[in-house]
C-alpha cells in the first residue's frame, strides 16, 4: 500500500510519514554520503517524499539539497526545515539575522522558496518569540518561505504567535505512546485554530521496536544521541520494567496483525487528533517495508484499550509539550545543545556540549563549484581613470563552493575591465572550468595545500584563484565558529578607516564630490588623476582647498603618466599635502619619481607578489603599498604580503580591484585583522554598486566599516540576484 498524502496547507501535500533528518547530523555514527543520497531515493520510490530537516543540523540540508537537485524535480519532494536561534542570541536577534538564517538555508537547499519553516524558541523568558514569528512572517509575505510552522513550543506561547495573527500551519512535536504530552491543551488549542501536529519520537530513538523487547537495558555509554535522549524517557514513563510492560502490550498487538513493534507504535501516534504525519528517522532504506505496513495498518478499538491501559500504568512524563528539556539544569536539559546555529562560535558554546561537535576531525571534501555571473552598475553612472578608460558596468563572478559536510563558502572576483590588469570577467568563469575538476575532493580547510593543487594546476593567472581561496576561508571560518578576521590574526579596534575613490572629471566637480563624501563621513579620497599634468596639477589643488584637518588626498595615475609628465606632476604639486600613487607603468620609473619627491609614495600595480615587495622595500621604494587580494589569488596569499609589509614597518591599504558584497566582505576581514598603526586605509565597493548580491556584507558607517562578527564572511549571498549558475564543477 502506498503511503496517504494530507494537506496541510493550500498547495502544500505531504506523505503521512515523513523521512526525518537529525540522525544524518552527527552523534549518530559516521555518515556515508552516497549511501544516504540512495536511501533518500528508496524513500521517496516508496512514496515518503517529505524530508524534515534543521538550519541547526550540520550538513542536512545541503544533502537534502544535493538529492533534491539530482531528481530534478521528478517525483516532487517536500522540505520542511527549522529556525532554531541561539539562545544566547535571543535578546539581540535582529530582522536583519532572521532574514539571513532563512537565506542561508535557502543556499543550502538550492531552491528561491522554502516550503516550510518550522520556528522554535528555547527561553520563554525572553518574550521576544511573537516579535521574531513576525518577522518570520514578512520572509514569507516576501515569497522566501512558502508555509509557517512551530516546533517544540508550549501551550501559552504557541498561542500568543497565532493570536498575533501569524499564519502557523504546524506544530512539531514529540509524541509517542511513552509521551502523550501534547494529548491534552496542545491538541485543544490545534483543533481550534486548525494547526496540525507533525510528530516525531514515534518510535523513541529505536527503543519502541522488537529489538529491546525482553532484553535488559542498554549499558551506558549509549551508541548515539537518539538511544540517550528517549532512554532518559523511559525513565519517566517507570523505569525499564515498566518499559517492558508496553512492549509486550504492543507485541501481542503486533501478532493480531502480523507487523512489528514499531509499526503499532507510529499507527497509535498518526491515528491521534490533529496528527497529520509521523517523522521517522530512519538512517537507512531498510526500514522502508516496515514503514511501507504501517500505512496498511488498522488498530481495533480493543488494540487501542490495550495500550491505553499500559499507559494509564505509567508514571509520566508529565507537563507541557517540551516542558521538561527546557529546563537547563535538568537530565533532559543537560543533554540539549542550545547553541548550534552558525551565529555561535566555539568561545560560547555551552560546557555540556563537547567541542567535538563543531570542530569535527573528519576530512571534508570539495564536492561541488559553482560560478555565477552578476552585473554590478553604478551608482555613479560611470568610472574613469587615467588614459581615458572607463566601466559603466562591472562584471562580476560569485563563487561557491560546496562540501561533504553541508558547509557553503563563498567568494568573489571583479576585475576592474579588461584594460587594468592581465585579468578579465571570462577568463575567471574560463579558468574556474580549467581549475576546477583538480579541487573535487581536497579539504578547503587546507588553505596552503589547496593553493598549492590550484598553482600546479593552473600556472599564473591568480585572480582566477582568489574567488575559490575567499570562499574557502568562508568554510572555514564556519566550521570553526570564528569571524575570517579572528582565523586572519585578529580583530584590530571597533573599525577602520574607508577611503572613497573619485572618479575623473573637471577639477570643480571632483572638489565637489570629494566634499560631498566627506560629509557623509569620509576623511580619505584617492583622486584619479595620470591624463593631462596641468589638468591633474588643478584638479589637486582643487580637492586640496576643500579638506579638512585630519583628511588625506591620495593622488592615483594608475600608472598613466609617462616619467617625464610625472616629474611635472610632481613639480606642480610640492605645496601640496598629497600622497602620490603608482605615477608610472614600470617599477623603475616610479622609483626615479619616488626619487625626486618628498611626498608620501603608493605603489599599486607593481605589487603583485612577495618579492617586488622585498625589493622595494630594499630600494625605500614606497611609504605605503596597495594590496589588492586577486592580484595576489586571493585571501591566503594577500595575508602572506600583510604580514611581511607589518614586519617591515610599512603601511598598507587593503583591497581589491573592484567587487560587491562578498568582495567587500572579504576586504573587511583582511583589513580589520592588519594592526591599526599600518592600516592607511581600505575600501566598501559595494557601497559604489546599485545591487546587493548578499545579506551580512558590512556597510560603511561615517566613513568607517567594521568585518562581521559571524562565523565565516558573515554573508548570504541572494540567490534570486544570482540567478543560475554559468559554471558547474562536480
């Protein structure tokens, strides 16, 4: 028989029973990866096609997302999923970190549209649960979720939420023939607001199964967290006697109907009041026959006397529905982890929960790159530098890269048109299919391993490496639970300084953007200047008028003056407090000018690696240089050169050749982890771009920009900006 379906909202169906997912997410035994993918297939073969699912179980939903993908929507699958925020995060959590939570597992599912989120809160003390529903509520008003839900929630609160008008369909709660504590006030208040209950526990971890049926009870250490969790369940119901008592009850049960144990038990939990499915979480397809009996299954009036007599026998539980794991110093509280999210790093995790969980020894692999193009215009209209050149539109490449462990990093690479440095928009996507199929299977926590597979791989051409780098130090920030800027060598102050950069024009209208930028909080502007020298010299003057105490001017040529104009340029100047970067095309006519001027000196394009940066410094070639992290392949090698130039005593401005927010990103770990004294500056290109292609990036503040405080970059990058992928390597 095949398993029934149910509405549960409009447009939304679900099979009775549901495949659940925690016991994919660790403390269950080592999962193999292509073997669940299978299993998950003989499920839905078998007409269980609805897959639950937690932001908070590692790895869950990008497997679900993987198989998902690989059916390609033949048959259609369900996707139920949680938002469980910290608990130490509940006083702070803000719309915005809502929003972001939902984005990221829409990453990690690969879909524009959540079929259903289910919401729990641990600390009722903090009565902020409605307020965050709410906002819950706009992500759906917004088409990102298609159906609310709750998980594990009490009574009284449940009913606040849907009192506050939001549209909860489901309630996800433990309930068994052990636990009836949602039978009571939970049912009333679902019957009456036409809630229905998904269920999980139907089975107690196993327990409820032929297997523990006149055996002794297990001895301590439990083989997994499930065994753990619904043993310390028994003990509520009486102790293991009064265990084995209901076991034979459902025994001579099962006998009358030649199933299992199991299968009474899951058919008593679907056949109570507003129970629209049972979640199982079955490891592997061998239980589906079993599962495939219960919908088959018909209990008799005199079955359900007969477990109602086992249970009246009973000693508990008692309470409200989860009432009891709420209580932290409690047996069943001490086994919660109450700070699994990605917004917690391992310096808050609670001591009852083993670092081990988060910083997993096992190898992760690359299993997947993807690449996706993006537009970026201006805000401005248009960039021009020297030698007449010019971008309206830049173009963009976002790189993910995806694991074996569910984790997602991201990363991002625009060159600055085709015309600045040997890099271009194509020949990223290009190299990327070249680099590619070498890195399925390494670890991308392995920075300087990796990039040493990408340089064998792939000879030069290192702005097609800094995309993967950057993403990977996005992994790897997450599964350590730490900021990129903390894995870099540490969070410098509360922020830094931000530079803005003024495009060519007239010297008026350059003055006047630059004061127009400074009162929105900058006090460091880098004028494009290297066309005409007496034009140049003006436009220096001009800016230099309308600057303050405090303020720096940073001439840039970009190497558009030829040795001779940059003399003049130099010349026309000398009165002028002004820092000259990069004048020239070649190192040695920079050094002649360098030579020739008592201004401050940038080098820029001519840094490209650790030892022209050894050689100026060995020539006092510069007082400051400009690292630009694709010009170097990325955040591995940029951090190479910081920690040199730091060593010499010489300044730096971090950032890159242009980007948006994940580039942005990026910079803001590099720079907020350089020592404030060397810092000159940095640079938020996402605020000179009119589109946002992530949630989380930094924005700028009075000229200033901060790096996340989360895990990672910090980023979720907006799959709907995204669009499809231009590049798949797997």
């Amino acid at each position: 028989m095949s398993i029934p379906r149910i509405a549960i909202a409009p447009g939304h169906r679900i099979s009775r029973i549901l495949k659940g997912g925690w016991q994919l997410a660790g403390g269950h035994g080592p999962i193999d990866r292509a073997a669940a993918l299978d299993d998950m297939a003989r499920f839905v073969d078998a007409g269980i096609t609805t897959f639950d699912c937690a932001d908070i179980y590692p790895g869950v939903e990008a497997l679900i997302g993987e198989f998902a993908r690989s059916r390609h929507g033949r048959p259609a699958i369900q996707v139920h999923t949680k938002y469980v925020p910290d608990i130490d995060t509940l006083a702070t959590l803000t719309r915005r970190d809502v929003e972001a939570a939902i984005d990221r597992s829409l990453t990690r599912l690969g879909v524009e549209q959540l079929d259903l989120v289910q919401f729990h809160w641990w600390n009722y003390g903090v009565p902020r649960f409605v307020e965050v529903a709410r906002w819950l509520n706009e992500c759906r008003s917004a088409g990102k979720i298609a159906n609310l839900a709750a998980t594990n929630f009490a009574t009284a609160p449940l009913r606040e939420i849907l009192d506050a008008g939001v549209p909860i369909v489901t309630h996800q709660v433990q309930y068994s023939v052990l636990d009836r504590r949602p039978s009571g006030a939970m049912t009333a208040l679902c019957e009456e607001k036409g809630v229905h209950l998904l269920c999980y526990g139907g089975v107690a971890g196993g327990f409820l199964s032929d297997r523990f049926l006149d055996r002794p009870s297990p001895a301590e250490p439990l083989d997994n967290r499930s065994l753990v969790k619904y043993r310390l369940m028994i003990d509520e119901v009486g102790g293991w006697d009064r265990f084995q008592e209901m076991l034979r009850v459902l025994r001579a049960i099962a006998d009358r109907h030649d199933v299992s144990i199991s299968a009474v038990a899951l058919r008593w939990v679907l056949d109570q009041p507003r129970v629209a499915g049972a979640i199982v979480g079955a490891r592997h397809a061998g239980h589906v026959a079993d599962l495939c009996r219960v919908a088959s299954l018909t209990l008799t009036s005199t079955d359900r006397a007969d477990i109602a007599l086992a249970q009246d026998a009973a000693a508990g539980p008692s309470g409200d529905v989860y009432e009891l794991e709420r209580v932290p110093g409690g047996v069943h509280g001490a086994i919660m982890r109450y700070t699994l999210n990605a917004g917690s790093s391992v310096r808050n995790l609670s001591p009852i929960i083993p670092k081990c969980d988060v910083l997993d020894l096992t190898p992760m692999r690359i299993t997947r790159i993807l690449a996706y193009r993006v537009d970026l215009p201006l805000h401005e209209t248009t960039y021009k530098w020297s030698g007449g050149k010019s971008v309206t539109v830049f173009d963009s490449t976002v790189v993910r890269v995806e694991t074996d462990a569910g984790i997602v990093g991201h990363g991002e690479i625009c060159p600055l048109g085709p015309f600045y440095l040997p890099a271009y928009a194509e020949g990223v996507r290009s190299g990327i299919r070249e680099l590619g199929p070498h890195l399925i299977g390494a670890d991308p926590r392995q920075l300087t391993k990796l990039n040493g597979v990408m340089d064998a791989a792939l000879k030069g051409h290192a702005y097609v490496k800094s995309g993967i780098d950057i993403a990977c130090w996005d992994i790897l920030g997450q599964f350590a639970g730490l900021p990129v800027c903390e894995l870099l060598g540490g969070r410098y102050g509360d922020d830094f300084h931000l530079y803005r950069a003024i495009s060519q024009e007239s010297p008026d209208a350059m003055a006047a953007r630059v004061a127009a930028y400074r009162a929105e909080g900058y006090r460091r502007f880098q004028l494009k200047v290297g066309g005409d020298p007496d034009v140049d010299i003006a436009r220096i003057h001009a800016v230099a008028a309308v600057l303050q105490p405090g303020d720096r001017l940073i001439a840039d040529a970009n190497t558009g003056w030829t040795q001779h104009e940059a003399m003049r340029a130099v010349k026309g100047v000398r009165d002028v407090d002004v820092y000259l970067e990069q004048p020239c095309l070649s190192y040695e006519e920079c050094l002649s000018v360098r030579r020739h001027t008592n201004h401050p000196f940038v080098l820029d394009e001519n840094i490209d690696g650790l030892d022209v940066l050894l050689r100026a410094r060995a020539d006092l070639a510069m007082d400051v240089v400009n690292l630009k992290i694709s010009k170097f392949g990325g955040l591995t090698k940029t951090r190479q050169a910081r920690d040199l130039c730091a060593s010499m005593g010489v300044a730096m401005t971090i950032e890159d050749s242009w980007g948006g927010d994940i580039v942005t990103a990026a910079i803001a770990h590099l720079a907020h982890s350089t020592p404030t004294p060397l810092l000159f500056t940095s640079t938020d290109f996402n605020s000179y771009v009119t589109v946002s292609i992530a949630e989380g990036a930094p924005q700028r503040v009075n000229g200033r920009l901060a790096a996340s405080t989360k895990p990672g970059l910090g980023i979720t990058p907006r799959l709907n900006v995204l669009g499809a992928p231009v590049v798949v390597v797997e």
